[in-house]
C-alpha cells in the first residue's frame, strides 16, 4: 500500500507541469549517476527518474514506473545535488544519457 502511494504521489510530481532539473555526477567508486528531478512547493528536489551506471557495469533505471528492484530503488527523499558534487544537464543531454543507458 505504501509504496503504491509512493509510486502516484512521484507520478503526480512528474507529470505536474512544474519545471523539471537534470543532474550528473561520478563517485569514487566508479559509480555515474543520472537524476531528473522536481521541485516541491519547498524548493527541494525530488527524483523522478534516476539511473545508475555501477562499476560492475549493470545498469540500473529507476521511476514511477520502475520504483524499486532487487538492486535498488528511486531515492526515497530530496536531492541535494551539492551535497553529492552533482552538476546539472540540460534536458537533451539527460535524454542522451538516459536513452543510451537503456541497454
């Protein structure tokens, strides 16, 4: 039930016309992250879609369509893209990426 709830009030964020931001980043472990986020009426940055390229080379894409699979999930809170050294896309680089992360 609750993720059920998680996965329409995403939905809802995502598809309510509210200005979408892209964001890239690497960590240290070789780990390159994709996230398309949405802000709430706070300011703060929701995940709508999120994919990750892990060092082992799977790929793992996450949304309201997707939330959550035996790897992981769509974050569960805010981003903060300072806090992890993001740097923002533009709309059609994030598509690019997330496309060619389809597989």
């Amino acid at each position: 039930m609750l993720r059920d709830q998680r996965k329409a009030a995403i939905r809802a964020l995502d598809e309510s016309g509210r200005p979408h931001r892209y964001w890239h980043g690497t960590d240290g472990d070789g780990h390159i992250w994709l996230f398309e986020t949405v802000a709430d009426d706070g300011g703060e940055y929701w995940p709508v879609r999120h994919a990750e390229l892990g060092a082992d080379g799977v790929v793992r894409r996450y949304s309201w369509r997707h939330i959550d699979d035996e790897h992981g999930f769509l974050a569960e809170g805010p981003l903060h893209p300072d806090d992890f050294g993001l740097r923002p896309l533009t709309a059609e680089e994030f598509a690019t990426l997330w496309n060619a992360l389809e597989g």
